[in-house]
C-alpha cells in the first residue's frame, strides 16, 4: 500500500493542527513519547517537525508534504509547492507577523539607526536580507529563544514574531517596523507532486483543509416558514447569504436553510421568529466546500 508521508509542526501550532485535522475527519493521536503521531488513515503517516525545519525536509524528500509558516519557506530559501495557505495559528486567525522592536526609550526610530548595531533573532536570513534593503550594515545574531528579554543588555533591537503583541508590550518594547507576514502553507515536494496517487491525496487534504477554516465561525441554520412570510424571514438574513428554500408537504410552507455568521445568531434568532418562522434549528459545521 503507498503511503504518504505528512509533517504535523511541533510546537505552538500542534495542538491546533490536530484539532484542525480532526474536524477535516481525520484522528491524529500525539503522544509526548513519540514522534510519530498515529492517524486513523491507514495512507498516511506522521512525523513532527519543527515548523522551521519543515520546508527543508520536504525539499529535500525526507517529507512528502507538511505545514510551515510562509516565513521558514522564505527563511530557508527552500524549493517547494505552496498546495495551500491555510490561515490559522495558536491564539487566532490572523497572519502572524515578524516585526523589529526596540527597548521603549532606546534612540532607534527606524531601519537606518541600526547602523552598526547587534540584533537578535531566529531568522537571520530574512533579518539580513531586511537590512540589505535599507543599505545598513548591523550584527546579526541567531537567537535561541527568549528573544524579548535581550534588549538593551544583550542586543540593541531583536525581529522577533508577534500574534497580538502583547508579549512586546510587557517586556516593554515597542515595534518600529514590520519585516513581513506570514501565514501557514501546506506544502509538499515537487517531485512528489508530480506522482499522481500522492498528487490526488495531497489535493484531498488541502481541498478538507481549507473547508474547515471556510467553516470556523459560522453555523447553519434550518426553520419553517409560511410562503407568505418568506420575504420577511428573507428581509431578516444577512443580503450576501443565499439560502435554499424548499416546499413542505403541507401547502403553502416551505423550508430554509442557510449559513450565517454565529455571533450573530443570538439576535438573529429572536428576529425570525418575529417574522414567522418555526421549527428554529441552528447547528454547527465542520466543513464548507465551495
């Protein structure tokens, strides 16, 4: 039996890959002894990586496919198919962004006052390549972790990676430029792509992927209307949903159904029912294919 083998990103993004995985039907089991991750998918096996070597190792073939950050592609230079961009991290569903920060009083005010200065960072290729542009010439230092707590005694400024800020913020610095964004991409060797079995698989996961983030946020909603309500009931729902509307048995009822936003559900509901609807059934969705 061919088998594919898939890179799940050790670390920050674990736990949510799983979960992830888990709403597109797929089980993965982490155990802290392992690092092999079982899936009930007999077609498939895991390994964690470090999202930063990710990308090297599916270049290289080690790995078939596997999720990164659009960061460590460009950190490592790396030769890879972007399959998708699936935007989610460990707190929300925002890009995540590298950013240079400085201590609150230091002197630095942008990219030209680092002239001469030492920066710590995890990604010294991209921190390189960011002064390149600006034609400054500074120190560039692999940072091992803990990156926020080296200014000012260890390092003049740091590029560091930021979701909300707030660990910046209470280490007291303060953000003077933004290096790039970056969002997780699934990704996979370029020559296994090019062998249609995989091929079909990888494009199987990415397309279930995708339809669960599609679906975070929203909920379905199903009621019963009198067809002489229906433009009332329709006058209440969001004007870019297109619901499906359907006759009853009984003359003169049909049945909507249709997907909204869930956090405005609690106001919704109580509108529809104004209007006429009954038989109100919200529930939630894994999935949205488009």
């Amino acid at each position: 039996m061919p088998k594919l083998s898939l890179g799940i990103p050790k670390g920050s993004l674990e736990v949510t890959t799983a979960e992830m995985f888990a709403k597109a039907g797929y089980k993965i089991q982490i155990s802290s002894r392992s690092y092999y991750p079982s899936i009930d998918d007999p077609e498939i096996e895991c390994m964690l990586i470090r999202a930063q070597e990710m990308a090297r190792y599916v270049e290289e073939g080690v790995l078939d496919c596997g999720l990164t950050g659009k960061d460590w592609i460009e950190e490592n230079n790396s030769d890879v198919v972007e399959v998708a961009e699936l935007v989610y991290g460990k707190v929300g569903r925002k890009p995540l962004k590298w950013v240079l920060a400085v201590p609150e009083n230091s002197k630095i005010k942008g990219p030209k006052d680092l002239e001469g200065k030492r920066i710590a960072t995890e990604v010294v290729g991209l921190t390189k390549r960011y002064l390149a542009k600006h034609k400054v010439k500074a120190s560039v230092e692999f940072s091992w972790g803990a990156t926020e707590v080296k200014p000012p005694r260890l390092a003049d400024a740091i590029v560091e990676i930021t979701e909300t800020g707030s660990s910046l913020k209470a280490n007291n610095l303060r953000i003077i430029d933004v290096l790039c964004e970056s969002t997780t991409r699934f990704i996979a060797n370029k020559d296994i792509m090019k062998d249609k079995w995989k091929r079909a698989k990888i494009e199987k996961l990415a397309l279930l992927l995708k339809a669960v983030l599609k679906a975070e946020g929203k909920v379905g909603l199903m009621l019963n209307i009198q067809k002489k309500n229906l433009d009332k009931v329709l006058g209440k729902l969001p004007a870019l949903e297109r619901p499906t509307i359907s006759p009853l048995a009984e003359d003169g009822w049909c049945a909507l159904n249709t997907i909204v936003d869930e956090h405005i559900v609690r106001d919704l509901i109580p509108e529809l029912k104004k209007a006429g609807a009954s038989g109100i059934v919200e529930y939630p969705l894994n999935k949205i294919v488009e």
